[in-house]
C-alpha cells in the first residue's frame, strides 16, 4: 500500500465533511449523546482550512485527511481522520511510522489530543503513545523518540 498525502483542495470539503461525519458519529454519540447533523456541520466548518489539511491518497483513492503542525518544538497531529470503510488497513499507523521517524530525526515528541471515547486511543497506544493529560472532553498523549518502546497509559 502506498500512502501519499496531498495539499488539499477547497474542493476536497465536501468529502472531508462526508468522512468526518461518517468517522466521527460512533464517537460523538458514544460520548456526548444523540447525533445533531447541523451542529456537526458547524464543528466540522470551524475547524476545515484547505491550506493546512492534507488528504490521505492510499493507492490512488482518497481515504481521509489530516492536519499536521510541524512546530519548533514538536509535531502536533491535530487531527487523523480516515474514513471508516477504510479503517484498520494500515493507514494510520503508516502515517503515524512516518511522524515517528521525523520526530526522531528531529529529536522531538509528537503531540495530539483525542476523544475519551475514540477507538483510536488503541492504536497511538499500540504505536508508543501514552496519556500524559485530559480535558473534559479530551485524552492528551504523547509520542517520545527515546520512549517508543514504553506504553505506559496513566488511565489503562
């Protein structure tokens, strides 16, 4: 599988709309109760910027999208949303090999918050991450280079 991340387009907002809601719906009612399209919606606008966002191209096809912050001081992944038809083929974890490499070329720790109720806490776990805070809302974790082996979790 080849994964290839492209500028995206503000012709990509449609499908980043569709695969938001269609990623994040199990979450949302798990944590926060009943599916409000229109608010979705609004979330989904206020945070989409074409000129940040990357979509996922998995052998030719779009399959999600991300925004990545190459920062000073480390990388943050603000948001990995992939589709859910295409979940669980290796998508995430091969952009996330990617950022562990940057990182530990760069000698610094990757960054990111995600939903309590995010199945995906499973795989930044499996991938080195550990908890290193929460909102009310969110679990913060962390990536270290000289700590990818441990798999330390505060909450598990």
């Amino acid at each position: 599988m080849t994964i290839e991340l492209r500028e995206a387009r503000e012709s990509d907002r449609e499908f980043a709309r569709r695969t938001h809601h269609a990623a994040y719906r199990d979450v949302v009612e798990r944590q926060f109760g009943p599916w409000d399209e229109g608010q979705q919606d609004q979330f989904f606008g206020n945070a989409w910027d074409s000129t940040k966002t990357r979509v996922l191209v998995c052998d030719g096809v779009d399959r999600g999208y991300c925004v990545i912050e190459h920062r000073p001081g480390d990388i943050h992944l603000r948001e990995l949303v992939i589709h859910p038809e295409h979940q669980r083929r290796g998508i995430g974890s091969g952009l996330l090999h990617r950022l562990q490499a940057e990182a530990r070329a760069r000698e610094v720790p990757i960054r990111l918050g995600t939903f309590h109720e995010n199945r995906a806490r499973r795989l930044y776990r499996r991938m080195g991450f550990r908890q290193i805070g929460a909102t009310e809302t969110h679990v913060l974790m962390e990536w270290r280079p000289k700590e990818s082996g441990r798999a330390a979790d505060i909450d598990d």
